[in-house]
C-alpha cells in the first residue's frame, strides 16, 4: 500500500433518522476485549474539510507531513461538511477491518460524533484529531487541537476505553439535549457563518437567543426507579466531565459510576435564564437554585400525547427524533488511542 493515498468522497444527502451503518451501535453488545495495537497499522482517516479555523489543505499537509516522515500508511477520506460523513466513516470501517487498522475521525465535534457512531460496538480503535472550537472531548483525554502534534501522538499512543451516551440508539461523546439548547445551537451556528467561529461569538449568539421567548415542554421523566413530571424549556445530558466541571455542576462525579448527568429546570424567565448562562461562566451553575440535575444510567422522557417527533442536538449537530427518548450507557466503551506519555497529554 503506498503511504499516502488521498480520496475526495462524494457527498450524499443526510436523511432524518437514518441509522444505516448505525445499527450496530444501538443493539446489546456482550463485553469484548479491548483491541491490542502492534505499531504498524494503517490510519484510514474521514477528513472534514470544511471543519474548524483551517483550511481542509492545512489539516491534510499536517496529517501527511507526520505519517509520511515516520513511514507510517494511511489512507486519506475527504468530505466537506456532514454530507457524505457517514459514507466515509462506513468505508474507513471496512478498510480497518479488512486490514487490522484504525479508524480516525478529523475534524469538529459533529465529525468526531458521526465517525463514533460508525466505529462503536465493531471492535475496531478509534483516534480523533479535532478541529472544533471547544473540543471538550479531545481535551479531556489530553488530546492536542494541533493537527501535527495530535498526529505524532498516533504514532505511540495507547487504548482508553472511553464511555460514550446513546440517545434513540445515536452515540454522544459530549452532551445531548432537548428543547431550548438546540435552538442556542441552530443560532449559534448561524451566526459563526457570519461572523466566525470564536467563543466570543458563540456568547453573544446564546445572548440573543434568550432574549427571545421560549415554549415549555411538558415530559415525565422515568430513571433509576424513579418518575417525576415537569415542564420545563431544556434538558441537557451530559457525558464530559470537562465540560461539567466548567459550568460548575457537581454531579460530574456521576461520570466515573457509568452515568450520565442530567441538567433540567422549571420553566424560567428572560433575566433567570442570563442569570443561569451568567453562572455557568463563572463555574457555579451547579449552585443555582433553580437547576435540577442528577446522575443516571438510562432515562426515559416521555413528551406530551401529541408530541411524535422533536428537536435534539448531540454534540452540536440537530437531529428529529421519535418520542420517546431513551438516554442511556452503552454496554461497551469507545477503544480511543490516547498519548501513551502523560506528559504529551495537553492539560485542559
């Protein structure tokens, strides 16, 4: 195999709902071991070009530049935005089948939740080089956003396994949500479109979107045992301690008992809402009074009679969903090749 092969991918329209190449994902797997790396396989890479603040050329150079210094084969899979992802992602887990490799995700946060969703429950490694702009999910593992050192951490790193969320039988790496995140998302979205992609950019859009009305959902909740019904305008599932340890909610500890995090509230007014966002910069949201969380292994949210489908974000992306929604952990961890040192592992 010559060491270096780039192949563009033809994009392919994203249906609503489509779980082809993603049923393995949501079916009951029995525990199977961890795969074991001997240092010589081959990276078949799904590269988002149209991710993050580089240019798709930038990121390939860096990537090309460090395997093919170090001799190492891989295999290039170009698309340009969440079109033609999961194509890629399928033909890069049949080419690390075929040939004992590894699967690697590049790109923002939705890249690295489309590949995910491909590569869990086949036995096969999974390694990320993000682009996004709050990589909540690389930092956490000490994973570099620069491209030509989270690639010279490929070629000696070990397999962590990492839990992962599933929503409806999808995969989150970091959080999933319902009601009025998704709309902070969509806007957000639109308005890096406009202005660029910056933290800063993504406050002022979170801003302007509170100022606006919000309708409240009426959903009973079902976990551990337990029902409890509510309105509410957002509930937020969270699977990264990283990012739950910067908002200031506590039940971060949760994460490490095989739990997710639930973060919900009663229904809120304009000025409690920049009050909630105010406390999350400042890490003490987890102190407001009006904040509901608590840790679960799966949690059922039943909508209102009438409600079939909604609106939810994982990991930045929107999808529509049949009611109910069914939160839960995974019988197996995601095998994600982490830097071998600690010391090359970048401090969040």
């Amino acid at each position: 195999m010559p060491p270096h092969t780039a192949v563009p991918h033809t994009d392919v329209p994203h249906t609503e709902e489509s779980n082809s190449g993603l049923s393995h994902a949501g079916v009951s797997h029995a525990a199977t071991p961890l795969p074991e790396l001997r240092g010589d396989e081959t990276f078949y890479i799904v590269l988002n070009t149209g991710s993050g603040k580089h240019t798709g050329s930038e990121v390939q150079d860096s990537i090309s530049a460090v395997l093919n210094a170090a001799g190492r084969n891989f295999k290039l899979l170009q698309v340009h935005g969440g079109a033609g992802l999961e194509a890629a992602a399928n033909e890069a887990v049949a080419l690390a089948r075929a040939n004992r490799g590894v699967v690697v995700a590049a790109g923002g946060d939705g890249t690295l939740n489309a590949v995910s969703n491909v590569v869990l429950g086949t036995g096969l490694p999974f390694a990320i080089l993000p682009q996004g702009t709050f990589n909540y999910f690389g930092r956490t593992f000490g994973i570099s956003q620069d491209t030509e050192t989270a690639t010279r951490c490929l070629l000696d790193a070990v397999i962590e396994p990492v839990q992962v969320g599933m929503l409806n039988n999808k995969v989150f790496l970091v959080n999933a949500s319902l009601g009025l995140y998704p709309d902070l998302l969509e806007d957000r979205e639109a308005y890096k479109q406009r202005y660029g992609r910056s933290r800063w950019v993504a406050l002022w859009s979170a801003l302007v979107t509170l100022f606006r009305a919000h309708r409240q959902l009426s959903v009973t909740l079902d976990f551990e045992g337990t029902t409890r019904q509510l309105r509410t305008q957002t509930i937020v599932v969270g699977n990264n301690a990283l990012q739950l340890e910067h908002i200031g909610v506590h039940e971060e500890v949760e994460l490490q008992h095989d739990h997710l995090v639930a973060m919900t509230a009663r229904p809120l007014s304009t000025l409690a809402l920049y009050t909630l966002v105010a406390r999350g910069l400042l890490s003490r949201m987890g102190d407001a009074e009006n904040l509901i969380s608590f840790g679960f292994k799966k949690m059922t949210v039943r909508l209102g009679p009438t409600r079939r489908r909604i609106k939810v974000a994982m990991d930045g992306e929107i999808f529509w969903l049949r009611a109910p929604l069914e939160f839960r952990v995974p019988d197996q961890p995601l095998p994600l090749l982490v830097p071998r040192d600690e010391s090359q592992r970048e401090r969040a």
